[in-house]
C-alpha cells in the first residue's frame, strides 16, 4: 500500500467525523484519542454494510497451499482479502480468516504430516504500489477455524513458509521485511516449538530480506533462500542491489553459505526457487540480474549495446555448487518470479509472469499458455505430484484449474475478491456506486433493486477496462461519466449512447522544446468541479483544465514534479 493510499481512509474517517460533528452527533474530541475512538464508534455503531457485489470479480492472490493428500482441499492467500478454503476442488470456499488483525495473506503452509496444521504469513510480498502490509505470523492447529498470532509483527511482508515434512511445530519463514524503508526485522526465521519462539538465523541487512525458500523434500535440513533488496519510494521502486542472492544450509539454517558458480554477476534482484522432486540435487532458480557489458541495466534493460542479459532461469545439478543459465525469460520479476518445475518431469517447466509461460525442453525454450485465455497476471502455481496433468494457478484474476497439463484452463469465478481502487456514486435515485478495479476494468451497478434477491451479480455493467481507478459521475446527468485505466487513460462515457471517447489530454511542445512527455501516476487524479459541470480536471506532473468535459484541454501548470530518478 502506498502512502497516499494508505492516508485515504484516515481522510475518509475525518472527513465523515466532521459531518457528525456539525451534526451534533459528536463532540470535538477534547480528551485522549481512545475516547475520540469510542465516541466515533458510538455515532457509527447504528451503520450496517451490505454486499453489492460483484460477487464473481476474482482479485489479486498471492499464494496457494493444497493437501496434497486430498487435492480437493485448498486455501487462497489473497493479498487484500484473507485466507479462502475448498473442501469440494473449488466448488464452494469459505472464508476462514475473517476475525484476524489484518487481510493481508503473502504466504500459506500446510504441514504435510498434519493438514490440520496450516500457517499463514501476512503482508503480501509483491511490490505494488497497492502492496498491503501484515502483521506477522499465525498458525491454526484444527484447519483454519481458529488462529493464535505466532508472532514476528515488524516483518510487514512475508514471502514463502516452509514446514518439516514429519515435525509440524518446525517451520522456517522467509521474511521480506518493510516495503518502504530498512528494518532489522527481515531474512529467514525458524521456528522449532511451533511459533513459540524464533530464530532469525539468516540476516544481510536492514535493506534485504528473504523473498523465497525451497526445501529438500527428502532432506529437510537442506533448504535454500533467495535473498532479496528492494526499497519502495513514492515516486518509484528500486528493487536490487548487492544483497541479493541464493543461500543454502544443509544444517537446518544453523549455517548458511552464498552460492555463485555461474550465478549472475554484479547486481542481482528478485529470485525465484525450486526443487525437482525426482532428483532433489536439481534446483531451478528463475533470476532478476543486471545486463553485463556494453549498454547494461538492471534486469537486462538498459542503453541498448551489446549488454548481455544476466536475467532468466538457471539450473544447477550438484546442490547449487555450480549453476547454467538456460534462457533469458522473466517477465517482470519484481511483481511475479515464481518458477515451478513439474514433480514428475524435469523437461516441463512453468514461469509466472502476465502470461503463465511453459517450456517442454527443461527450461531452454518458453512460450506462453492458454491460461492467457482466463486472465493475466500469474503469481502462484501448483502441479499435483501424484498427477501432473492436474494444476492449479492463481494470480490477479483469482484461481483457475487445469486437468490437462496446462492446455485448457476452468476459472473459479466464486470468489468475491474485486479489489476497488477507488468508488463514486451518481445522483439518481436509486443512485448507482461505480469502481475502479485491479485487473477488471471499471463496473457499475445500482445501490438497489426491486428484485428480492437484492443487487445480483447481471445489475453490474462494465464502463472501462484495463486496471480501473477513478470513475466520476456528472451532478445532472447520470448518462454521462469518466471512467479511467493506467497510466492517465481517461474516457468519457455515455452510458444512454453506449459511446466511449477517450479524452486523454496531449503535451504540445512549445517552439523551444523538442519534447514534451507527461509522466502519469499510475491513478490519475481526476475531479469534475462542484462549481461548474462542465469543468474537469485531471492532473499528470502537469495541471490541465477542461471547461468542456474533456473535449479541449488547457495547461494551467508547469510542472508539478522534482524530476526525481525514480532509480534512486
């Protein structure tokens, strides 16, 4: 979560506070903030919320864990929305983390000696600006329906939990730590008494935790943990650095050992770890590197030359002591860089990424799969051991299942997990909430119906799509709206005409200038004047103003920015 996001619902709540108190319903607090809380509570304790929907929307999930005993249990990690549970392969899920301090999930372990015993890392690890944080550990000994927080509260941000395979109070955590600033609080924890107590028994630096940890599955002391540096700031990511890198212990993390031997040089960023099962001296590690030689940038991105891309899968056959690069692919690691090798066939290998990338050549070769068909935006991958035609993935479009090796893909639209960015409401009566939201586009649905079962998932209509952010609704004219994606794409919508024109506003470079670009925020600001209707502005690191909703603009700024390096 970025700061402006994360300061929203204070402004809301003050916002609201200031309507009671001109209402008389509170008094200005003039005691200790706990009795401002339990007046605001008091004036608000008459308010009840219900669900709108839409109910099939699937949002942003950051982790998978199955009982691989019974594939037809398993839990989502939803990086906004809680912990979810099938007993019926997805039929029907239940949330079962409802009660708890936070709705951040990053990382879900089941024990595979005890399924009753599931643990759960809060603060999703991927690096939005939308990345919500957590507060640490919790562990449930009878299936998700009870918890007990287990600890490690300043880790805000936890990557991956691995669990003996016969001892369920042994679990290492890797532990990412804080998105927007040091803290010692990172790297890898172990526990030996169920969460009891913790170890921190691998530490870089108060800038580089642990992003990712493989375990042996026939040797549990020997695990590896890719370490990761990156750092969050408000106008960029700077993700990498000379912290990161691949450790192993084959003590159970008394010790570890940095591993290179072919290994990127220089720079590396985030990494990704796995571990064929058939042959556990097999580990994958899918690499964020720096380019090396001429023209080189982070990730293999840079000047152009004749930089060679450092970034992609490796393969090392001996433990990790040595390591070969097979191929270049990783889309955009800092927000996928899960590499999954099939249990059963050391050729078959999967990526996340926009696409769910597949090779058939042991990682040389990757093309993308039909699981594009569903959604985009893959983050986690299961491939059932006692069958690999049976997968289960899930990402930015909530959880898909595929029975045939990956060429077709069945999304479970049964999760209600949209995740709005932003709402408006228009004035007709009843009036209408529309949002903006991650990966879906923009929809729209009256407040209320005349049917008996309320707003149904076919009242919502779509106005946008891309990632939705701000949709503004006219005063007067309910026909009339703006609906927005990334990267300052704003349209007008009329909704009576079932028109759409885009009303992106252009930089015109003035004689003494060659160029002109607008930099946009990821969500634009757009606001329609309460003064005038027809007066819209939308801000870029230039102000622009429109006196007739969006068909010219004027520039009523220079620019707003300090042109920082976002790589700084």
């Amino acid at each position: 979560m970025n700061r402006t996001e994360n300061r929203r619902p204070s402004v809301l709540v003050g916002l609201f506070a200031t309507a009671l108190i001109g209402s008389g319903l509170l008094a200005p607090a003039t005691g200790t903030a706990q009795n401002a809380d339990d007046a605001f509570a008091r004036a608000t304790s008459a308010l009840r919320f219900r669900t709108i929907g839409p109910t099939i929307m699937g949002g942003r999930v950051a982790e998978l864990a199955v009982v691989e005993s019974d594939p037809s249990t398993f839990y989502v990690g939803v990086a906004t929305g809680g912990l979810w549970k099938t007993e019926n392969a997805g039929i029907t899920f239940e949330h079962v983390f409802k009660d708890e301090s936070t709705a951040s999930v990053g990382a879900v372990a089941v024990a595979p000696s005890n399924p009753n015993v599931v643990w759960v890392g809060t603060g999703e690890p991927n690096n939005r600006q939308s990345s919500p944080w957590g507060n640490g550990v919790y562990r449930s000994t009878d299936a998700g329906r009870s918890w007990t927080h287990v600890g490690l509260e300043n880790t805000h941000h936890i990557g991956r939990i691995r669990v003996h395979p016969t001892d369920p109070d042994v679990a290492h955590v890797a532990a990412v730590g804080h998105l927007w600033g040091a803290n010692p609080e990172r790297g890898v924890y172990r526990t030996t008494d169920g969460g009891s107590s913790w170890e921190l028994v691998l530490f870089v630096d108060e800038h580089t935790g642990a992003i990712d940890l493989a375990m042996d599955p026939g040797d549990p002391k020997t695990l590896f943990a890719a370490m990761y540096q990156r750092q969050r700031r408000a106008w960029g990511f700077n993700g990498g650095g000379p912290g990161s890198g691949i450790y192993r212990t084959t003590d159970g993390g008394d010790t570890w050992t940095e591993l290179g031997g072919g290994l990127p040089e220089g720079d590396m960023g985030r990494i990704g770890l796995d571990i064929y099962r058939g042959d556990t001296d097999m580990i994958f590690a899918l690499v964020e590197a720096d380019a090396r030689g001429p023209g080189q940038g982070f990730g293999g991105f840079g000047g152009g030359g004749n930089a060679e891309r450092q970034t992609g899968v490796y393969r090392s056959t001996d433990r990790g002591e040595t390591w070969e690069q097979l191929s270049t692919t990783n889309n955009r690691p800092m927000y996928y860089s899960q590499i999954r090798v099939d249990p059963n066939d050391p050729e078959r290998i999967y990526l996340g990424g926009a696409s769910l990338y597949r090779s058939s050549d042991g990682g040389r070769n990757f093309t993308p799969d039909a699981a594009t068909t569903v959604h985009l935006d893959h983050h986690a991958l299961w491939i059932n051991p006692a069958n690999s035609e049976h997968l289960i993935l899930a990402g930015d479009g909530g959880v898909s299942v595929s029975w045939d090796r990956s060429d077709n893909w069945y999304q479970l639209r049964n999760l209600p997990l949209a995740q709005f960015y932003e709402i408006g409401v228009d004035m007709r009566d009843p009036y209408h909430v529309c949002g903006g939201l991650q990966d879906n586009g923009s929809w729209c649905a009256p407040s209320q119906t005349l049917s008996n079962q309320g707003v149904r998932t076919r009242d919502w209509y779509n106005v946008g799509g891309g990632d939705g952010f701000f949709t503004v609704m006219h005063p007067t004219n309910p026909d009339i709206m703006f609906a927005e994606s990334q990267g300052g794409n704003i349209a007008r919508v009329n909704l009576a005409a079932n028109e759409r024109k885009s009303i992106r506003p252009i930089a015109r470079p003035t004689d003494e200038e060659e160029d002109r670009s607008l930099r946009w925020n990821w969500d634009t600001p757009i606001v329609l004047s309460s003064h005038d209707d027809r007066v819209v502005y939308v801000g870029a690191n230039i102000l622009f103003r429109s006196a007739d909703l969006g068909q010219s603009w004027e520039e009523i700024s220079g620019d707003l920015t300090y042109a920082i390096d976002r790589d700084t």
